[in-house]
C-alpha cells in the first residue's frame, strides 16, 4: 500500500483562481419536502370538499336555500305528515292510560255464602272510571278459585255492566254466581279488566286493570 499523505495546504504563495473563472458544478442532494407538503395539500383539500368545511371551496348559498318556496315545501311536505300521523297513533294509544282507575273497599257480599247463591262482588271506584267505561269498549273476564285450588270460570260481562249502590255515589256491583261443585272453605274472586278506546288500543295497548276479592263457601 502507499502511504497516506495529506494534501499540502496552499501556502501564502499559492497563486488563487481568477474572478471570473469557471468552476466545478456543485451537486445538491434532492429534497423531500416539496413532495410531502404537495401530499399534505392534497389530503387537506379531500378533507375540505368531504365534510364541506371553510377550508373548501362553497357557495355563498346553499341549494336548499336557493330552492324556491313551493319546492320547499313539497320536500318537507310527507315528512311533516308522517310527523302527525305517528303522533296522532300515539295519543291514540295512550288514550285512558293516565287517568285515576283506584278501586277501593273490595269485598264479596254475603262474605260466607252457599254454593249456587248469587254473591256479589262489590267495589267503589273513582269518578272516572264510571265515565271511562260509558266512553269506551271493555271486558270483564272472571274466575272463582275455591279452598282446594280448583279453578272455576264464570261468564265474561261488559266492563260497563255494573248497578249503583246508590245514584251518584261511586259503588257498584257486579254480580256472580257461586258455582254448585265449589269446595266448603275460603275462596277467592278474581275479575281481570281489558278497556279500549279505539279499535288501535284493542290490538296493541289495551288498559288493564285486576282486582281480587276474598270469601267462604258454605253449606
């Protein structure tokens, strides 16, 4: 191998290169950055155009807003009317739900009573539910239970079916009667109450109402 030597410095004697003269082409590294800032432009501009920002360019107006009126109200026409129609499907449907239905001092009379009697089932009501029973449909399904379990089914009646105590006051009666094969010992009535005001509320969301009532059977 030769030996490494380094280049002479020039000294003060070194003659210099003339103003002027030619020199060696100077070779720059290519950058990168105009190329990712052209990148970056792009996306923000896709950006911009896709969620219609400020970035983007837009109309002083929209098109909705240059919509003439009667166009206007031709679009928002059948939404508006299915807006009412589904309201109007819900008050029908909640119709009765939310007024006062108590029903208070239940009870059977006679409470101790003979097989194949006519016992009544005797119950005070609020105010409206007289008037809710006049202005709707409804049914009473009804079943005795005697001491040894056994299930006996009586006839339906109309949930307006009932006879006042006394005019203008809030007792009623709906009567039944005690089947002969009922078992001697406690007993009790069931009644279960299905109310509608309208053919929707039948089918979907009918108003119901149970009560029970306690009595003896007797020989």
């Amino acid at each position: 191998m030769g030996s490494r030597r380094k280049p002479a410095k020039k000294g003060v004697g070194t003659p210099r290169t003339p103003a002027g003269a030619p020199r060696a082409a100077m070779v720059r590294a290519t950058s990168i950055i105009p190329g990712v800032r052209w990148q970056i432009g792009k996306v923000a501009r896709w950006v911009a155009f896709r969620f219609d920002s400020r970035l983007g360019a837009r109309a002083t107006f929209s098109d909705r807003q240059m919509m003439k009126p009667w166009r206007r109200f031709r679009s928002h026409f059948w939404p508006l009317v299915a807006a009412l129609a589904l309201t109007a499907i819900a008050f029908e449907l909640a119709d009765g739900h939310f007024i006062r239905r108590n029903i208070a001092d239940a009870r059977i009379e006679p409470n101790m009573i003979e097989p194949g009697k006519i016992a009544e089932f005797t119950f005070k009501a609020a105010g409206e539910i007289p008037t809710f029973d006049h202005r709707c449909g409804g049914i009473v399904r009804r079943w005795v239970i005697d001491s040894l379990g056994v299930v006996f089914t009586l006839t339906d009646v109309d949930a307006a079916e009932v006879i006042p105590v006394n005019h203008g006051s809030f007792q009623f009666i709906r009567r039944f009667p005690v089947p002969m094969a009922m078992a001697d010992g406690p007993a009790t009535y069931h009644s279960l109450v299905t109310r509608w005001c309208n053919p929707l509320q039948e089918m979907f969301w009918p108003v119901v109402d149970s009560h029970v009532a306690t009595f003896e059977v007797k020989r």
